[in-house]
C-alpha cells in the first residue's frame, strides 16, 4: 500500500531565502525566493519541498492551488507525521 499524506500550504513567493517559516491555522508557510510568474513559483515549492523531505522530486504532487499562494501538496511515501518532523515542526493534530 502506497503512504501518502497531504499538506496545506501557504506560499510566499520573491522572499530573501527559502525556508519554513511556521504553521498558522493548521497550514504550513514557505517562504521561497521565485517569483509567482509562469509556474516558477510552484517548481521552486517542489524542488524546496523535495529537497526538505529527502524525496525524489516525482514524489511531491501539487493537489490544488496551482494559481494561488494557498496550495495542497501531497507527498508520497511519508506519513503527515513525518512530514512534520523533516520540517523541523512539531507533528500536526488532528
């Protein structure tokens, strides 16, 4: 069986550097340095993630809000909890 979890989050494109900036309301913020022109913004959010996560870029799907800087991306192959953790967050309650 395929363990996936998905991800709220929010997304502030042109920032001095890329990071995980906290959890507001149950979403994760992400700062990025793309701007939000031509898909850059999204690439640069998977890329980030992929590389955050240690999983190959194949295994981070943007779900919904390819236009918008509220997004949800599912990783496959990690629980939500681990998700959490490889962030640097504490893992999220439900």
């Amino acid at each position: 069986m395929d363990v996936s979890a998905t991800l709220p989050v929010r997304v502030a494109p042109r920032s001095a550097r890329e990071e995980v900036a906290g959890v507001t309301d149950g979403v994760v913020r992400i700062r990025l340095t793309a701007p939000p022109v031509e898909d850059r913004a999204n690439e640069a959010l998977v890329a980030f993630l992929s590389r955050v996560l240690g999983v190959p870029r194949r295994r981070v799907e943007m779900v919904t809000g390819e236009r918008g800087r509220r997004k949800v991306v599912r990783v496959h192959g990690l629980t939500r909890d681990e998700i959490y953790r490889r962030l640097g967050l504490e893992p999220a309650a439900d």
